[in-house]
C-alpha cells in the first residue's frame, strides 16, 4: 500500500490492491469461517419467525398463558416484528458505512438475542408486541451488517452463490423451527403455557454459540482501507494469504489491479441519497422491484401459512410444522441447487427468470386452490415448487443491492431498499393476508396468492430491463468507490450507471 498524497480529509490518499488480492483468493477455511460466523444467523431468524407462526393457534387458546388472538400472532405482531426490522435496518445501516461491519454485526446480534429471551417471558399482549418489535430491530440491523460484510469478504468468483446460499439457510432454521413447535404444541410433553415459551429460550441458546464463533470474523478490509485504517487493513488480507498457502501448499495467483483511494472517515448522507437515488436511480427502481415482490409473498405466507391449514384443512395447530418443514426444505433447496447458476449463466437470466417463473407457478397454485383441487397435503406441495424458485430470486434481491451500489453507501443502501420494500410488502402483507384469510372465504385467500403472484412477476420484467451484470466482477468495477482517486466527480461518469 503506497501513501499517494495528503487528502483534504486528513487521512491522506492511498495505493491499495486490498480488494484484488480479496478476489483471487482460492476457497478456503478462513472463508468458511465467515460463511459460518455470518449466515448462521439467519437459521435463527428462520427458526424464530417460522416458530411464531406455528404456535399463532395455541397462543389464542386459553390457557396459553397470553391473551391474543390468532389474528393477532399474525397480524399485529408480523406486522411489528417486520416494522422493527425495517427501523432497524435503517439505524444500524447508517452505523455500519461508520463505524464498521465487525462492530455492528456484533451488536445487532446482541439486540435480537436479548429481545427474544424477554419475548419468552410475555404474559401480556402489549409485552409480546413489544418485544416482536425489538427482535424485529434487531434482525433488520444484521441484514445491513452481515450482507455488506459478506460480499466484501467473499471472493467475486463466488459471491453469487454464497450469498444466496447464505440468506437461503434462514429456511434451515424455518425447517428446525416447524420440527420444533411440534414437540413444544405437544401438552404431553410441556404445558399449554411452557412449550411456546421454550421455543424461543432455546433460540437464545443456539445466538450465544453463533456470538463467540463470530467473534472470529474479521473486519472487511474494504472498508478499513476507504476509512484511513489502510495498514490494518493490509494486515488482515496479509494473514489470510499466509492461512491459505500454509493449507494449499501453493503460491497464490497474481492479483489484478491497483486502485486508489481518498481515504475519509465518513460520508454525508446527502451524498449517499444522490449518489443511489440521482446516479444510480436505474439500479434503485430495480432493488426496490425486487424487494417489495419478494418481502410481500414471503412474510405474508411465512407468518399465514399455519392459519390457511387450519381453516381450510382443519389441520391441528399441533401438526401444521410437518407442512411448514416441507415447504421450508423446498426454500432452501432452491438457492442451494440455482446459486451457482447466478455466478454462471449470470445475474439477470436467472433474477429475472426466478421472479417471473415463480409468480406463475402460484397464479397456477391459486387457480387449483379456487377450484377445490387442494387438499393440505397437495397445496404444501405446490407451494413448495413454488418456493424453489421464489428463494433464490428473494435472496437475489439481498445480493442485487449489496453489490450494484459503491462501497461507502453499501450497509445504507441495503437497509434503504430492505426497509421500504419490507414496509411495502412485509407490513401490509401480513395484514391483508391475515384478514383474507381469517374471512375463511376461498375467494378471499385466491386473491391473497394472486397479489403475491403478481408483484413477483412484475419485479422479475423490472429485472430483465434493469439487471446488473455483476457476475465474476468485483465489486469496485460494479459501482467505483466515491472514494476513488480517479473516479468521476459525485460518480456520475459514464461507467457509474453501468
């Protein structure tokens, strides 16, 4: 790293290959050490949502120890919980670009951990929609957090795949939490009153053992070196060079090129607003598409899916997780198996054919289900094929607008998109889908699946026009840091809307 000259900013300017060096690294335990220490976070936000919406019908039973209703679990509480994620995301998004991926990513985690053990503890309605509000701000913080770390720290070569793959695990814990509520539902095993209460108590547990393997996560370098902390920076790439030779036994590849770097504490957040809303305002039609499709479909089924089996099915609240675990098998089945396709086939084919061919397949499911074709055993499996596609496009969107925007708006432009697209469709999904499907009207919940189906169609024809080919690029020849010595003024050069 060579010293340039002195920057107006007093951290000076910088000749770095940081994010070269990041890219030609060859897979690895150190990365499986990040992969490990962030993505396992989400498998607790799976298992703890997906575990809310299956105990929804014995918290409204008497004895439960709460007084709330069904509609309540997944209304007002889905609601809250996706409208403290939203808040969330946008207060330690902006922390993140600051103060650093490390240090938000641990505190984040601290938040939802200490939210969901008080969550156990409820005895009141207010209390439990407190702190699903709580729990909620904190999840939202690590999206922003964990997303920007993870693409800045994962080689281009296999970003695609490892972050749909990582936000794909949240269906892992969705799998443990269906699996999960059926032992706690079960009032041979814990009271009407304890079981519930546990589910979240052990999630509590399994976010400590994920917080001390987190600690072993590093700082992203990316943004050490744009902060003026350049020689740690080149400290950390310098040992996870020396990990890698001493596991392969080779020399490393060369890396590609240099690139400077104004180094700046910070940034305004007038700039951060014109440089993705003015510069880059294709890309941010296109992440907010994505993200409003994907948000309504999945919090509005994620929290009612329970809610359409019993009514129409007059399946026992007790049993709805074997339902739950197949169609959250078939969630992460879909970036697991399509991953590698959006780093080869590329970007835009595969968002946009997701999006698109998942809409269509539940305009198909909402037709048999109109029809009476469907039973709960068949509608489980149309959703499941349904959701194959709709994962990996969803965890798409999270990859999209982590890495079409520049370096210093990246933690902020994630939780933006994730905020108001969640608001869009995470708030008002779970409300509509409560109240249609509680009518326990067929025609009610058909039009449910058929706005889903059609937001997921419309955000898969913005990507097609709009998709960004990301795919083995690195990150600063997507988007150019602000910072760049030799990029444009504000970034709005011609390569800057690529």
């Amino acid at each position: 790293m060579a010293v340039a000259d002195a920057g107006a900013t007093g951290t000076g300017a910088v000749t770095t290959a940081v994010p070269a060096r990041l890219d030609r690294l060859p897979w690895s335990r150190w990365h499986w050490t990040i992969v490990i220490g962030l993505g396992t976070v989400w498998i607790l936000d799976g298992l703890e949502v997906t575990v809310v919406g299956n105990i929804a019908g014995r918290l409204s039973e008497s004895g439960s120890g709460l007084p709330i209703s069904a509609a309540q679990v997944t209304g007002t509480a889905a609601a809250l919980y996706v409208a403290g994620a939203c808040a969330g995301a946008l207060f330690f998004g902006r922390l993140t670009d600051v103060f650093g991926r490390r240090k938000l990513f641990m505190v984040t985690l601290a938040v939802y951990l200490a939210a969901t053990a008080m969550t156990a503890f409820s005895f009141s309605t207010w209390w439990f929609f407190l702190f699903r509000f709580l729990t909620g701000f904190g999840i939202g913080g690590e999206y922003a957090a964990i997303n920007s770390a993870i693409d800045e720290l994962i080689p281009s070569k296999y970003r695609g795949r490892v972050d749909l793959i990582i936000n794909g695990s949240f269906w892992l814990g969705a799998i443990a939490g269906s699996l999960l509520s059926i032992v706690a539902l079960d009032t041979d095993l814990f009271a009407m009153n304890i079981g519930w209460r546990l589910t979240f108590l052990l999630g509590v547990v399994l976010g400590l053992v994920i917080l001390l393997v987190r600690r072993n996560v590093p700082e992203s370098p990316r943004w050490l070196f744009i902060h003026g902390r350049g020689e740690e920076a080149e400290g950390l790439v310098d040992e996870a060079e020396r990990q890698i030779r001493e596991e392969t036994g080779r020399d490393l590849p060369p890396h590609g090129r240099e690139i400077t770097i104004h180094q700046r504490k910070s940034i305004g957040f007038l700039e951060i607003a014109r440089t993705v809303f003015s510069t880059y305002r294709r890309r941010a039609v296109l992440g907010l598409s994505l993200f409003v499709g994907q948000a309504f479909l999945y919090n509005a089924i994620t929290f009612g899916f329970g809610a359409i089996l019993t009514t129409f099915f007059d399946v026992p609240t007790g049993k709805t997780g074997y339902y739950f675990a197949v169609i959250a098998a078939g969630n992460f089945l879909g970036p697991l198996l399509l991953g590698k396709f959006f780093d080869t086939v590329g970007r835009r084919i595969m968002i946009s054919s997701t999006y698109i061919l998942s809409g269509i397949l539940l305009f198909g499911t909402a037709w048999l289900f109109d029809q009476g074709s469907l039973d709960a055993t068949t509608l489980t499996a149309c959703w499941c094929v349904v959701l194959f596609f709709a994962s990996a496009g969803a965890s798409s969107a999270y990859l999209t607008v982590s890495e079409i925007f520049p370096m210093e708006t990246r933690a902020m432009a994630i939780a933006f998109f994730y905020a108001i697209g969640t608001a869009a469709g995470g708030i008002s999904g779970p409300l509509i889908f409560a109240e249609l499907t509680e009518t326990g009207v067929v025609g009610d919940t058909v039009l449910a699946f058929q706005i889903g189906a059609a937001l997921m169609c419309a955000a898969g024809l913005v990507a097609a026009a709009l998709a960004v080919k990301a795919e083995g690029r690195s990150l600063e020849d997507i988007a150019a840091p602000l910072s760049t010595a030799d990029a444009p003024e504000k970034g709005a050069g011609a390569g800057a809307r690529a």
